[in-house]
C-alpha cells in the first residue's frame, strides 16, 4: 500500500514539473520565447466578501474555466528567473454558497466573466484586467478591475486576487470581494520554429 501511494505521489509530482513550459525554459534552450502557449484548465475560488471574512456566512465559491496564452521572453533567464506574459479569459459561475444558510449579503449565484494580462518572473506572478459579475441575487450585475498575485508549479498555480466591482445596475452595489483561485492549465504549445544555432 505504501509503495502504491509512493509511485502515484512521484507520478504526480513528475507530471507537475514535467510540463513543457517548464522544459522550454531550461537553460539550454536558446530561445524559449519562440514558442506560444495556450493554456486551458479547471477554474475554482473559493473567497468571501472582503469586508467580512469573520462572519460565519461570509464565503462562497467560484467555479469555472480559465484560458490563456502565454509566451516567454527571449533568453531572459532560467526556470527560477525566466520572464513572460500574457493574457488571459475567465468564465465561471460565481457566488455559490458553502454553508446551507448564507447571508442575504453574500452574492448570490450569478455569471461571472473576466479578461486580463499577467506577466511572471520565475514562478511568481502577477495579473490584472477586467471582470464582470452578471446579476447576483441581492446586487446588480457590477463591473470593475480585478488584480492578483499568483505562484505556479508545472501545471498548477494558486493565486490571491480582489475584485473590485466599481459600477452597478442595481440599487446595491456588490461589496470588494477576496478570492483565492486555484487552477490546473496544461499547455498546448504553438512552436514558433527552430531556435537559432
């Protein structure tokens, strides 16, 4: 039994670090910019409204889609130093409650749609943009930024974001809401031809 969750622990791990993103960075590749990523995976934020993260009622969940695109920049680095960017497209339905009784305040289920950019160094990252949430029970659809910081491993990246929703169509504008995403994005990659010898 052991050695059964030995071997699927160090599959999964190979797996995360084994992704081709990271493999393109190497240093031994010359020009890892070369190359475009497209990314698709799961989406899900767990998060509360910003003001209230003590109350029993204050958290919900989002759960949806995130796809990118991503490039690196040319030489800049390794796996630990290597800089990219890009941009990226959210779709998620927003809002669902984790308790059986949740708060007339909390957003209530609604759509919840974003497009931003990020640019990373290494690991680390950060991404900002624009996002919508369409309609949520007790608030109008609100409009506004969103931002956040983000670390990712292979496949994996977990984030801290706020979305701040500035404008409202309804009498009661959503409040600043705290999330914490976490998804899995394998990517597809478009080569961009042979690095230079």
């Amino acid at each position: 039994m052991i050695r059964r969750r030995t071997f699927a622990a160090t599959l999964l791990l190979t797996t995360a670090f084994a992704s081709p993103a990271l493999a393109e960075s190497l240093p031994v590749d010359r020009d890892p910019g070369r190359n475009l990523y497209v990314m698709v995976g799961p989406l899900v934020s767990p998060g509360f409204r910003a003001c209230c993260g003590d109350e029993r009622d204050g958290s919900f969940i989002d759960v949806g889609v995130e796809v990118s695109a991503f490039r690196f920049v040319p030489a800049s680095g390794t796996i630990f130093t290597q800089t990219g960017y890009g941009g990226l497209v959210q779709a998620q339905t927003g809002g669902l409650a984790l308790t059986d009784h949740p708060s007339p305040k909390d957003p209530g289920k609604h759509a919840r749609l974003a497009i931003g950019g990020e640019g990373t160094v290494g690991p680390l990252g950060a991404q900002a943009g624009l996002m919508t949430r369409i309609d949520s029970g007790p608030y109008g659809t609100g409009v506004g930024p969103f931002a956040g910081l983000f670390f990712s491993v292979g496949v994996f990246s977990a984030a801290v974001q706020v979305d701040v929703p500035v404008v409202s169509s309804g009498d009661a504008r959503m409040p600043i809401l705290l999330i914490f995403p976490v998804t899995a994005k394998w990517p597809i990659i478009i080569d961009g031809g042979s690095p230079p010898r």
